[in-house]
C-alpha cells in the first residue's frame, strides 16, 4: 500500500465510518464541556447543571439506541428511518460489524448491546441523583463529569480490541470512579473510602499493567484478538507446560490481567475494597459502581477471554486452565460474598457483600466459556454461555439500581444507612408502602427465585455450567455451590424484609413519608424486573441476547 | 542489535516491579504506596520499550509506554487529591490508621 | 562501552527501587524514585526510544514525582516523617517478592526471543525489521508523531506483505499462517466473516482516539482533583 | 578550542579505525567544552549582574579586583566562598541536604548539551533537542525541593514549596510558547530551527507573525519565573523567607546553587535566541549569504563560519541575559498569589491563544492575500519564508561523534 492509498484510507474510509460508530461517546465529550462552560459562565443559577447532563446524556442514548436498531434490523425499520438519517449512519459505518479506529476498537452487536445498556443506566442513574439532590447545586458540574467521564471510560471498554485500550478503558473507568467514591468530601467515612479504593486500584491497575506488557512482549502484538492465534504459533506442536518459558510467560501475562478485570470485578481476593468503598460512598455512587463498572469489566473479560481460542493442544490447556480457575474464584466470591453478607448491619455494605456474590455468578459463566472452548464445543454452548451473562446483567441493572435507590430514598428521609433503621418501614405512607414492595421484588429478583427476571439469569448461567460441566467434572461442583449459595442467600435478603416488614418501628411516632416522584422512580425501574421474569419483554431479550452472542462465534 | 540484549532490561524491569510492590505491600504511608505504583508502572514500561526494540512489538510497544506514562500522571494526580482530603478530615495518612469503616 | 552504559543505569535503576523500598523516610523515598526513573530514561535513550526517554523525563520525573513530594510536604506533621515498617511485615513480603521475582526472570530470560520472533515473521505477522531503528537510530518522534495521528507509516510494508500472503493463501491452501495475519478475527471458523474483513485493507493500528480521548480523561480528572483537593465551602451538616 | 575539539571529533571519528577511543575522547573534549560553556557565564554574568546594579542604583560596583572595573570580583568571591565552612544545621537531613545541590547543578549542566551553539557545534544532535532540554530543565525543581526540605527550617520549607510550585505552573506557558517555533519550523531539532531563520532578521520567528511576536514575551516571562528570576524570585524573597531555600546553605553548595542560577539564565536566554531570535545568523542577509559561501569555499571554512555563528549567537543570548539582570533590578517582586495568577489566569490563556492563532493565520492569510505572509514582494525584506540561505554545514561526523554522550545510538550503526 502506498502513502497516498493509506492516507486515503484511514481518512475517507477508517475515520468516517469511526467518528459515526463513535458519535454517542463524543456527544458525552460535548456533555462534559458544556458542563463546565455552564458553570464557567455562571449560568448554573438559570437552570440546574443537572439537566444539562441529563440531556446529553439522553441525546448520546438515542444515539445507542438508534445504533442498536440499525444493526438488528438492518436499518430497514421504516419507523426510525428519521432517526438513523439523524445520526448518519450508514450500512459501511454503523451497518458492518468489525474494527474502527484502525483496529483499536470493535464494532459489533455484543458492544452495542454493552454500550447501550450503560448509557440507559447512566440516564437511570442521573435521573436518581436530580431526585435524591446527592450533588448539590455549587457541586453538580463536578460530579456529573466524572460520572459521564467514567462512563466514557466503559464505553470503551466494550469495545476494547487492543490491550491498550484495555489497560486505557480500566484507567478511564476507575480514576473518576475514586474521586466519585470521595464525593463527600468533608466526611471521613468518605475519604477513608476513597483512599483505600485509590490505593489498592492504583496498586493493582500497575500490576495489571505488568501483565499486559507481557503478554505483548511474548506475542509481539498488542491486538486481541491476535493474542490466541499468536500463541498458537509460538507453541506449535508443543504441549503447555510449565517447563516452557514461552507458555508460562504468556500465562503470567494472561495472570496478571485477568487479577487487574478480577479488581474490577470485586471478585474474591481482590474483593476487599468493595464494602468500604460502597459503605464510605454515597448510595447513588454505589448503585452506578456496582452495575456500571462490573458490567464494562465483564465485557473486557469476554474479549480478553475470547482472544485464547483455538484448535491446538496449548491453547486448550491454557483455555481449561483458565476456566478452571475462574470456576474457583467464583465459589470463593459467591460463597465469601453470602456469608459474609449475613453479619452486615449496613444496607449498603450488605448490598456490597451481595455484589461481590453476584459477581461470582457472573463470572462461572466465563469459566464455563472457557472450559467449553477448551473441549471445542459446539458453538451454540459456547453462545448460550455469554446469551446467560448478558441477559443476567441486564436484569442485575435494574435490581440492584432499586435496591440502591431505595437506600437512597431512605437515606434522605431517616438520615440512616444501618438495617435497623428500616425497621417498621412499611408502616408509613402510600409512597413509602410502594417503596417497600419495590424493594421486596428486587430482594426477590436477587435471590433469583421463579417470577422474576433474576431467576432467568440465574437459571441460563447455571444451565451453561452444567453443560460444561462434560467437559470437565469441576464446572458441576462450581455449580453444586452456586446452588448452595442461592440457598444461603435468601437468608440475609430475608432479614433486610423482615426488618421493613415485620419488625416494629422503633420510633412508632414517626412513620418515613417518600415524595411522590421518588415512589414513582422507584416503581419504573422495579418494573423492568418483573417485566423481564414473565412477559413478552422476557422473550424479547433473550432473542437479542441469544442472537449478540452468536454473532461472537460464527 | 545492542550487545545488552532483551534479558538484561527484563531483569531491571523486573526487578522494579517487585520492589515496587513490597513497597505498595510494606509502607503504610498512602504516598509511599503510590511511589510504589510508579515503580511497577515504570517496571512494564522498560518492559514496554525493550519490546519494542527487541521483538516484534515494534513501534506499539513505545506508544503504549507513552500513555501508561500519561494515564499514571492522572491517577497520581486524582491518588494525590484523595490523600490530602483523608489528611483533612483525619490528620493523618498512615493507611493503617484507616479502620473506620470495618465489618 | 555499550555495556558499561547500561550496567551504570541498570544499577542506579535497581539500586533506586530497593532504595525506595528499603527507605523509611518519605522523601528519601522520593528522592530514591528520582533516582531509578531517571536511570530508567536513561535506559529508553540507550534502546533508542529518544522521545519516551524525554517524556519520562518531563512527566515523570519533572511532573509525577514532584505531585508525590508536593502530596509528602503537605501532609507530613512532624518535621521529618519516619515510617515505621513491621519488620516481620517486611521480610514476609520481601520473601514473597523474591519469589516472584525469580518466577519472572527464570521465565523471561528462558524464552527464546528471536526464535519467537523468528516465528512471527516467518508467518508475516512483523513489520519490516528495524523499521524505526534504522537509519539516524532514535529519531523515533516522527513515527510516533503520526501514528498519534492515526496513520502508521513504518508498518505500510507489512500490512500490503500480509494482505497479499493471504491472497495468495486463500487461494491454495486454506491453513496456512497466512490466515493468522489477518489478526483481525483470529478465530477464523466462519469463512464468510473472513471476507467481510478482507475487503478492508489491514492498516497498522493508528492510536489516533487514545490521543484524543486522553485529553477528555485529562479534563475530568483534573476536574475531578481540584474538587476535592480544593479547600471546603462549608462545614457539611452531615459530618 | 571549539575549533580543536570539532576537528579531534571529527579526525578521530573518520581516521581512526578502533572501536570507542575516538569517541570516548570526543565525548571528553565535548564535556569540557560544555562544562567551560556552564561556568563561564556564571562568573561573568555575576560580574555583570553587579556592575549592571550598582549603574541602575547609582553607584559604581565592584571597581577593585582586576582593575578598574573589578572584573575578577567574581573569581574573589569564588575563592572566598570556597573557604568558607560548610555547615550542616543540626535539624538538617544531612544526606538530602547535601545531595541537593548536585541535582539543580547536574540538571542545569545537561541542558546545555542539548544547546546548539551554532549550526552543528552541539554535544548531543537530537531530532527532539528541544523538548529534552526543556525535560532536562525542568529536574531543576527537584533540587530546589529537596534542599527547601532537608534543611530543616521553616524558611526553606516554605521557599522551597513556593519555588516549586511557580515553576512546575510556569512550565506550562514555557512549554505552550515554546511550541510555536517548533509549529513554524516544523521540528524539534534545536539546529535546524536555527538554520532556518538564516537570511534577513524579518526571517526570525519572532518577526513572523503578530502572535510568535507575543509568544516570545511570554516565553520570556515564564523562563524568568522558572528561574526564579526578579520580579518571580518568591523562593528567595530577603524580605518575608530570609532567603528561601538557600537559607541554610553557604560555602561551596551555595555557591552551586548560585553558579546554577547563572546557567540556566544562559540557558534559557541561548533557548529564546534560537526558537526567536535566528539563533547564530546575523540577521542581515548579504553576510548571512557570505558566511554559507565561505563555508565552502576555504580550508576548514565551516568551522570558521561556526565559530563567526557562536559569536553571534552569544552576542544574543548575553544581550537577553543582560535583559534580566536589568528587569530585576528595575520591577518590584510580585507576591505570591500575584505569581501563581499571572502564570494561571493570564498567561496559560494568553499561549494557548497564540498558540491557536500561530496554527490559524497562515491559513487566514493564505485565503485573504493568497500568500502566507504579510510582507510585500519586493524590497530588502522580502526573503520569502519559504526560502532559505542554503544551510553550509555538513553536520553528520560530529553528530555521530557526539551522540555517545548520551547513548549508544552511533556507535551500534558503526558496529554494524
């Protein structure tokens, strides 16, 4: 290729067809800069900062969303038509699935997907802060740009097709995430919060980094999805042994990255930042935390996983290696997350310890990939694998955003975060009475019992670990104590009920009266829950699901 | 090719990498911890560059070093406004002295 | 002479690591890290990496480290902060990193290099050797200038090699290395998804968004920084 | 000698035929050559400096050492501040506080081989000179910290933090207008934006347009803040620190920090020379024409037009740094909030706008008057930027000579 024909192409080929894939992230950019302008130009005495933000955000939601359409539909959907000339996409850009940014990011449905479920939480979640008031007039520029900031960050993590912008997109969504986590600044619990999360973040981010320069020294690539064929080669005929330096240095390298998304991911020994932070945090930082930055790392950890597939014998081993070893870090954060929920006397650090849980479950559906790709599985398993990981954040999304929204409703009207203060909570208003139900259903969806849409997700995870379970013996005992776990859990979810619904109110004077628009936030996105456990909406998400997974191995 | 060879820049890369992580493991002062961070982070990027140079890394290795450089800048700074907020609210930064929030 | 170079920043390089482990004073700390990262820039000019060496230099060095010296003065109480470390701690760890750091470096110094870069260009997988390390060895800017840009220049030749190599391999045997040049999707079990990423040309990855999309990290960090760095308004009620 | 020590480089490098003695002996002459460039200035400008004072207050200065204008004071106070003793305070940390010094000495010593004193006469020729010189510079800070810390006392504490605060932001100004030649000249190699404001004075960058006119007072504003130069010397301000950092240091490490100060004056005056005052050319085309001729044209011509160039350019530099020493002398010093803001609210704004506008008003010229620049086509200044008097140097021997002061770079092309 010749200078001119490269030019030509990264300009009027590449760059086009990036900046249109791209268009939501950049109107987030815009969001930021408005922020500040509106701030710098003293307007925020007009008109809330809030709204600025929460209508960028929006825009950069339709613009998802039209993406999204496009893709499954083909943009042959006469009713969007006005909305896909809108955002000028085309069947070259938006329409093909494939590398934009000269390789560095991935366009597919499994991003799209990603991308548009982070962006609609990030509406949800704004939406929650404007209601709950948690940044105040003088403070909401601030915040909301680290929150668009960091969501940036997750966006790019979607997609992330090169380990640097791995190693970028982790670095985007944690940095605003520790200075979210010390928010309240003139609080200790806040700042103390903040600190440990900042240091262990800091701390394991280089380590991870270690690790990715690696894994790019011994494969010679940064690419990803080069990784696993790279590896191939080098190994040849060679079996994977730990005598041979090639292998372990690759699998040190694959070691060292997957401790970094694991951080992430609050999974087992590097968990112990999660309940201090979420604890020290306020409860709407909580909620987008433990949705928004686990579902960005659950999709890196996809595309790092996906990248060590193939047909040799090495990678085999290492692909089961890896399986296996994620299946044990999922018992131990399922197992450590319930028990040690149970002792909790905070809500948010409960919900913490439960998130840690639910990561765990999360992650046996990776384990169960790999150890089916391990075995060259059909593709459909393998398929069916991610299908359950992504239908189960999707519920995971709105449950736990209501669990968080209820705490902080409840924060606003007691000026408590400790169980005993929901004591008697039914017992107040109309709002208050809905406020409980809400928070029953989500309770009920996070155990993953029948109707709701948490027992789906549940039930599709543990279906992919039985099925890989063939392959090797150790995905049934992962799942024999995902099955334990559900049991264990239920208990402390109880207690948190019992406490709002059975105990008395210590304070029988007082009863706890929401206003009417928290009840009603709470209530739109509690539905979700149920509509996602038995309706048609169910059915709907499933077949996207099933289809954007499939789309990962054909 | 340079006589040093790969070896001997992985070795000091490596060797900065474990010294940084006994020092993120032993200090107890928040910014003694994140003097440790630096020093892994520079442990991967003379890993970075000794790629690039060596292997078939190429050119990539050097840019990916540039933006860890960049991106560890940030995190100190962010690392930084957090220590001194702790130090506000606490007068201290002995991170062992952080055990408020316990369960 | 090479040799001498590098042993003299290898050795300060260490040297100022296990300093800044070993020291109980935070700005002897400090200054130690000075020390290692500067040896450290000195090691990136001797691979010729000349302008990572001077943005080490200017970032790190001149930039980081003053931040941490700044973050010490600001928050040490007493006139000299002595940090007492446990020394079962200490040696608890140090075992630990000693461990590790032989696991490192048996495997690093194992692993035959050029024979693994032998592989790679055998299946066309490198660019044309010494392809910035050339002529006028260090001048690297230029090269890192437009592949900030987004246009890789130094790997034109490789990516028009592969692009043919897998013409070529399409045609006669399906198999061969050819297919893993085009990285794109690796895992080459469909043959019509193949095609689709054949029709674009394979360029050299350009790192023209992170070059941009650093800059917004910059914003909302340094945004994110100065608030809570900056002196409070008022007491929160809530404390 | 610069003449001997570019001859020895370049005859070692071409005719011996062993592997690191022509290089290991180039890289000597070359650390002489630049450690008699760092502390040459420093002795006479500190002359200067009194005998520029002593003028603006009305008096004489030093008039008794060496003569009538005391020309050897500065050699005297050397002598006297070697003999004095050197004190460690008790509350001090000693290893920091004598360790310190060194740093401001070392990093103000390391520019200065980046610095081209005329086309080709440089001790490390690199494609990115400019940026590492300004890397190089900016280590200065830490020293200044570290000496503030470890002494012990209050004072120098806060001189310290003060200094290293206006310089880490004055380095943002610096850096932004010093990116503005680099934009005119399309690289960072120190010698080739030199060369390329050969031909008339309009050909300077200062002169090319209204917005690198602006640029280089600010550059010149913030180098004389990072230097803790009057009206920016906060760190040593008599009247509020005793005197910042240096407070408890004398004797010889004083005299470091002292002899420091004066380089990187020279320094960064040389910096501003090149990126805007066309560097080692005269500014008058005609000679400029006749030096590039002359290169050729006689026996060792181009070390004679190197030397003639060095001359000019440090005719230039000593002109800016006498510029200094006058505004010192001359402004009142600012307080410390008043620094932090200029740098802040005024300058950091006012580069990044003529940052913007030295990338716009080519293209707005170019649209307007259909050329990229405003001066008319005919007359005596009517070089065209475009064209340049054709550069006479052969640079490549000594290039390859030098490189070895920093790094392997030439030698593992000659291995090969």
């Amino acid at each position: 290729m010749s200078v001119p024909e490269l030019l030509n192409h990264v300009l009027h080929t590449d760059l086009p067809r990036s900046v249109q894939i791209f268009a939501p992230e950049l109107v987030l950019c815009v969001t930021i800069i408005a922020l500040l302008l509106v701030r710098m130009l003293k307007w925020h005495h007009k008109f809330p900062t809030s709204w600025v933000a929460l209508f960028g955000t929006l825009a950069a939601f339709v613009g998802v969303f039209a993406q999204f359409m496009y893709m499954k539909t083909g943009g042959e959907l006469p009713q969007m038509r006005e909305l896909f000339e809108f955002w000028g996409l085309t069947q070259a850009g938006v329409g093909t699935a494939g590398e934009y940014f000269t390789g560095l990011l991935v366009h597919d449905p499994f991003a799209v997907f990603f991308r548009l479920g982070l962006v609609l939480f990030l509406v949800l979640v704004q939406a929650l802060t404007i209601l709950t008031g948690i940044p105040d007039q003088e403070d909401g520029q601030d915040f909301y740009t680290l929150m668009i900031g960091a969501t940036i960050g997750m966006m790019l993590a979607c997609g992330a097709n090169n380990l640097l912008m791995l190693f970028m997109a982790v670095e985007m969504m944690s940095v605003p995430s520790y200075a979210m986590v010390g928010f309240l600044k003139g609080r200790r619990l806040s700042s103390e919060a903040a600190l440990k999360y900042v240091v262990y973040g800091a701390g394991i981010a280089g380590v991870m980094v270690y690790g990715v320069s690696l894994l790019a020294g011994v494969l010679g690539t940064l690419s990803i999805p080069e990784l696993g064929s790279r590896f191939e080669l080098l190994m040849g005929d060679q079996p994977f042994s730990l005598t041979n330096p090639t292998a372990v240095a690759t699998a040190l390298g694959i070691m060292l990255v997957v401790v970094g998304l694991a951080f992430k991911l609050s999974l087992v020994p590097f968990h112990f930042w999660c309940p201090d932070a979420f604890e020290g945090a306020s409860a709407e930082v909580g909620g987008f935390l433990s949705v928004a930055s686990k579902a960005a790392a659950f999709a890196l950890l996809v595309r790092f996983a996906l990248a060590f597939q193939g047909s040799g014998e090495a990678i085999q081993t290492l692909c089961l290696i890896f399986g296996i070893s994620l299946g044990v870090v999922s018992c131990l954060s399922m197992t450590l997350g319930n028990l040690a929920a149970y002792t909790q006397t905070n809500l948010k650090r409960l919900l913490a310890y439960s998130t840690i849980a639910h990561a765990g479950y999360m992650v046996m559906a990776i384990s169960a990939l790999m150890v089916l790709l391990s075995g060259s599985a059909d593709p459909v398993d393998s398929a069916a694998c991610v299908e359950g990981l992504m239908y189960y954040i999707a519920v995971y999304l709105f449950m736990n955003l209501t669990a968080f929204a209820v705490v902080a409703f409840v924060r606003n009207e007691t000026y408590r975060e400790d169980i005993e203060a929901y004591n008697g909570l039914s017992a107040g208003g109309p709002m208050t009475k809905l406020l409980c139900f809400c928070l029953l259903i989500a309770f009920v969806s996070l155990v993953g019992l029948p109707p709701m849409g948490g027992f789906f997700g549940k039930f599709a995870i543990f279906a992919s670990a039985l099925k890989a379970g063939s392959v090797h013996w150790f995905l049934w005992v992962v799942l024999a104590i995902g099955g334990l776990n559900t049991v264990f859990s239920l208990f402390y979810y109880l207690k948190v009920l019992r406490a709002v619904f059975i105990l008395p109110s210590a304070d029988e004077s007082r009863t706890v009266e929401i206003p009417g628009f928290n009840g009603a936030y709470v209530a739109l996105i509690t539905l979700p829950i149920l509509a996602l456990g038995m309706s048609w909406v169910m059915g709907d998400l499933t077949a996207t699901a099933h289809d954007v997974a499939a789309y990962l191995f054909h | 090719m340079d006589p040093v060879g790969l070896s001997g820049y992985l070795t000091v890369g490596a060797v900065l990498f474990v010294c940084g992580v006994i020092c993120m493991a032993t200090k107890r002062n928040a910014v003694g911890v994140l003097m440790g961070v630096e020093l892994v982070l520079n442990g991967a990027n003379i890993n970075f560059v000794a790629f690039s140079r060596h292997t078939a890394l190429g050119l990539d290795g050097q840019i990916a070093s540039l933006f860890v450089i960049v991106l560890a800048a940030a995190e100190a700074a962010v690392a930084l406004a957090i220590v001194l907020n702790f130090y506000n609210n606490h007068l201290t930064i002995d991170v062992d002295r952080a055990v408020e929030l316990k369960g | 002479m090479e040799n001498l170079l590098f042993l003299i920043y290898a050795i300060a390089a260490c040297g100022g690591a296990v300093g800044v482990a070993l020291s109980q004073n935070v700005v002897r700390m400090a200054f130690w890290l000075v020390i290692s990262l500067a040896s450290v820039s000195g090691l990136f000019f001797m691979l010729g990496a000349d302008f990572v060496g001077a943005t080490q230099l200017l970032i790190y060095v001149g930039g980081t480290v003053v931040l941490l010296i700044f973050g010490v003065m600001l928050t040490t109480t007493g006139p000299y902060l002595a940090i007492k470390t446990n020394p079962a701690e200490m040696i608890q760890a140090s075992v630990v990193g000693v461990a590790f750091l032989g696991v490192v470096l048996s495997t690093v110094t194992a692993v035959d290099w050029s024979g693994n870069r032998a592989t790679l260009e055998h299946a066309g997988l490198v660019s044309r050797p010494g392809s910035y390390y050339q002529q006028g060895e260090g001048n690297t800017s230029r090269q890192i200038g437009t592949a900030l840009l987004g246009v890789r220049f130094d790997q034109m030749e490789q990516g028009a090699a592969a692009s043919d190599e897998a013409a070529h391999g399409h045609h006669h045997d399906g198999h061969t290395h050819a297919d893993h040049a085009h990285g794109n999707h690796a895992h080459g079990a469909a043959d019509h998804h193949h095609e689709t990423i054949s029709a674009s040309p394979r360029v050299g990855s350009g790192y023209l968004l992170p070059f941009e999309i650093v800059s917004v990290h910059l914003l909302v960090v340094l945004i994110g920084a100065s608030y809570l760095a900056r002196a409070k308004r008022r007491v929160e009620q809530a404390a | 000698m610069l003449l001997a020590a570019s001859s020895i480089a370049d005859m070692l490098s071409t005719q011996t035929t062993s592997g690191w003695l022509p290089v290991f002996v180039a890289a000597v002459v070359h650390v002489a050559l630049v450690g008699a460039f760092f502390g040459l200035p420093a002795g006479i400008f500190i002359w200067a400096e009194r005998k520029i004072s002593g003028r603006i207050q009305d008096r004489l200065g030093p008039t008794r050492v060496g003569g009538r204008f005391g020309w050897l004071q500065s050699l005297a106070d050397g002598v006297k501040l070697l003999q004095k003793e050197d004190l460690i305070p008790a509350q001090a940390d000693a290893f920091l506080f004598r360790v310190s010094p060194y740093i401001v000495v070392v990093a103000a010593f390391m520019a200065f081989m980046f610095l081209p004193f005329s086309s080709g006469l440089v001790a490390v020729a690199m494609d990115i000179g400019l940026f590492v010189a300004l890397a190089v510079l900016s280590l200065e800070v830490l020293g200044v910290v570290l000496a503030g810390y470890s002494s012990g006392s209050k004072w120098s504490l806060f001189g310290g933090m003060r200094e290293a605060a206006q310089m880490v932001s004055y380095e943002v100004p610096l850096g932004l207008t010093a990116v503005i030649p680099v934009v005119l000249a399309g690289s960072m190699n120190l010698t080739d934006i030199g060369n390329m404001q050969a031909g008339w004075a309009s050909n300077w960058f200062i002169f090319h347009d209204p917005f690198s006119f602006l640029a280089f007072f600010v550059f010149f504003t913030a180098t004389l803040a990072s230097n803790k130069r009057a009206p920016f010397d906060l760190a040593e301000a008599e009247s509020e620190l005793v005197a910042g950092f240096l407070t408890e240091y004398s004797g010889f490490r004083w005299s470091l920090f002292f002899l420091a100060e004066y380089a990187a004056m020279f320094f960064v005056s040389g910096l501003a020379t090149i990126l805007f005052l066309g560097g080692w050319w005269t500014g008058f085309a005609p000679l400029d024409n006749w030096l590039a001729s002359l290169a050729s044209s006689c026996w060792q011509g181009d070390y004679i037009v190197r030397v003639i160039g060095m001359k000019v350019f440090l005719t230039k530099s000593a002109i800016l740094v006498c510029v200094q020493i006058w505004i010192r002398w001359t402004l009142p010093r600012l307080r410390i909030d008043q620094v932090m803001t200029t740098c802040l609210k005024y300058l950091v704004p006012i580069a990044c706008f003529l940052f913007i506008g030295v990338v716009v008003y080519p293209l707005v010229l170019l649209t307007v008057l259909g050329r990229t620049t405003l001066l008319p086509g005919t007359g005596p200044f009517a070089e065209p930027i475009g064209e340049r008097v054709p550069v006479p140097v052969v640079r490549q021997p000594i290039e390859t000579a030098s490189a070895v002061v920093d790094g392997p770079a030439a030698v593992t092309t000659e291995e090969h």
